[in-house]
C-alpha cells in the first residue's frame, strides 16, 4: 500500500503503540503535516495487527499469506478508505459500506482494520455515520484514521480516537534519510526548509525537480515587481506547476520577505535562505503593512483552492495582487 514502509523518527509512537498489541484502542487519529510518513506507519501497523507470525518489536515477518496480502492491497480483513479524487470529500456512501466489513467475522486474520486516508476530508454526513461505528466498535476492530488536518475532523469523532501526533525529526535525522535516497547533500536542508521539516515531502519535492521550478517561480516574482512580465500569463505557468504547491512555496516566500523587511538579510528561519540576497532586493522598499495584507491574500487563496473556485483564477488575483503591493 506505501513503497516507504519504515521512517526512523518513528520509532517512538511505534514503540509506545506496539508495546501491547491486544490492548491497543479500538480507533487511533494519526495527526500531523504532510510528508511525514503518516500513512506508511497506518500500513506498518494495520501489517502487524494482521501478521499471523509478527516477530519481536511487532514487526510484521513479511512472509505469511497475510503479509502477501496486504502487499498486494487484497487482504479480506483490511479496507482503506480515501476520496475518489483528490480534493474530493469521503461521502457517507464510502462509510456505510464499512458497517457490513466491520461487523461481519474476520475471514482470515484475528481482528480487523480500517484505514482512513484524509480522514478530514469526511462530509458531515459521513463523520456522522461513521462516529456511529466508533461509539459501539466491534470487538478487535481497529480504525485508524489519517489526517494532515485533524481539527477538521468533528470534535464528537476526535474524542472516540486516542491522537498520535507526528512531528518533523531533527534536522540531521532528516538530512540524512534524504542522503540516503539519493538526494545532493549539498540540497537537503534547502529541501526540508521548502517542505517544512517533512522529509516525504522533500524528496517528492527533489523527485519533481522543484529546486529548478522555484528558480523560475522567483524569477517571476522578480519579473511582476519590475513590470516586465504579465501577471495573467505567469499565472497560466503556475496552474501548469499546481495551484497548491505554488501557493504553499509563496506562502513561505510571502514569510520571507516579511522577516527580511523587518531584520535585513541576515534574518533567522528563512525558507528560501540561499536566496537571502535575492529577498532582500525583491523586498527593498516595500509597505509592511501591505506585505501583510498579501500574505493573508495567499493564505486565504489557499483555502479556497479546497472550494469549486478555478485555480488558475485565483492565481491570476494572487499575482495581480502581487503587483499592486509592488507599486
């Protein structure tokens, strides 16, 4: 279900969750930002708890009919459930369909689970329902939910699950996993800055070449500020890169400049800290109040982007935007 099965800033929840399998609650909330490997430590665990012979430290042996299974995606006592699409909601549909997996006997394993990707991403009518198999769970299920944004989820639903929180490891840890796939040595903190400290996310940023996207993403910003390129064009390259990640490295940037405005180019934190130079001379001599408004602009373009409202029209304001803090 995940190629990446192991992440080693792991170990801890690992440790304090296996410790006793049999007493493990019935509903657990993994909690944190993306690229953490929240979802590979779902499918570790949901490995473990269905492994006919899971070794010291509940590691799942790999080898039994189960372990196959699970690899394959077909195990009968596991169900995952995710939107369709992306951006899409989990309906109540997919819910109700867990009632008759979970209340029927397990056909191979001792117990059963449920993993729910995105769990945020439930309707209020499938929130509902599905906090109907919370309250009265069957005996040895287990469901484990999977959120980037757990406050999203109703309070009634997070209360029924014991929260596991995943943070981002030290940065020597995560420096060095990226290493280890292959990444430049001389890119990994850059990368893990863009991704937040989330290693996934930096080496999905790395596999995408996105070091070369930000180059011309800046170039852009550069470019809109001296009034030798067209919001509107730009923002049609932009919607080309995704809306999301655009918006996500902005928002960072927007932070940037704030603290470099305030601090000069020697600012702690910075995101785009190889840059410093570049900042400061995007920066010079703009408002900071007005830096403040646009940063506020691209967070609330970033929720929207979770809404039915074009993408590329929501791009095209951002950098509309852009230019007029400029003048």
């Amino acid at each position: 279900m995940n190629e990446i099965e192991h992440c080693p800033w792991h170990e801890m929840q690992w440790a304090i969750l296996t410790r006793d399998l049999a007493r493990l609650p019935h509903a657990l909330l993994l909690g944190g930002q993306p690229g953490l490997g929240k979802f590979a430590f779902a499918t570790r665990l949901a490995r473990s708890l269905l492994c006919d012979s899971s070794g010291p430290e509940a590691r799942a042996c790999g080898s039994c009919k189960s372990c196959l299974l699970v690899r394959a995606g077909t195990h009968p006592d596991l169900r995952l459930v995710e939107p369709a699409e992306e951006g899409k909601p989990i309906t109540v549909d997919q819910v109700r369909a867990l009632v008759d997996f979970a209340t029927t006997r397990p056909h191979t394993a001792q117990r059963k689970v449920v993993i729910m990707r995105s769990a945020q991403a439930m309707n209020l009518n499938a929130a509902n329902s599905l906090l109907k198999l919370l309250e009265e769970p069957p005996l040895g299920d287990v469901f484990v939910l999977v959120s980037d944004r757990p406050t999203r989820l109703p309070a009634t639903v997070r209360s029924r699950c014991q929260l596991v929180d995943f943070n981002p490891p030290p940065r020597d840890a995560g420096t060095a996993w990226l290493a280890e796939r292959g990444v430049a040595v001389g890119k990994t903190d850059t990368l893990l800055a863009l991704a937040g400290g989330a290693p996934l996310q930096a080496l999905v940023l790395w596999e995408a070449g996105f070091l070369d996207q930000r180059a011309e993403l800046f170039d852009d910003m550069e470019a809109i500020r001296r009034h030798t390129a067209d919001p509107v064009s730009r923002a049609a390259r932009w919607q080309g890169l995704g809306p999301e990640l655009c918006l996500e490295w902005l928002q960072r940037l927007v932070s940037d400049l704030i603290k470099v405005a305030m601090l000069g180019d020697g600012a702690p934190g910075l995101v785009n800290a190889d840059l410093a130079s570049r900042l400061q001379a995007l920066v010079e001599g703009l408002n900071l109040k007005q830096l403040y408004g646009f940063a506020d602009a691209v967070s609330q373009a970033r929720e929207l982007l979770k809404s039915p409202l074009d993408g590329l029209l929501l791009l095209e304001d951002i950098l509309i935007r852009w230019r007029r803090v400029t003048q």
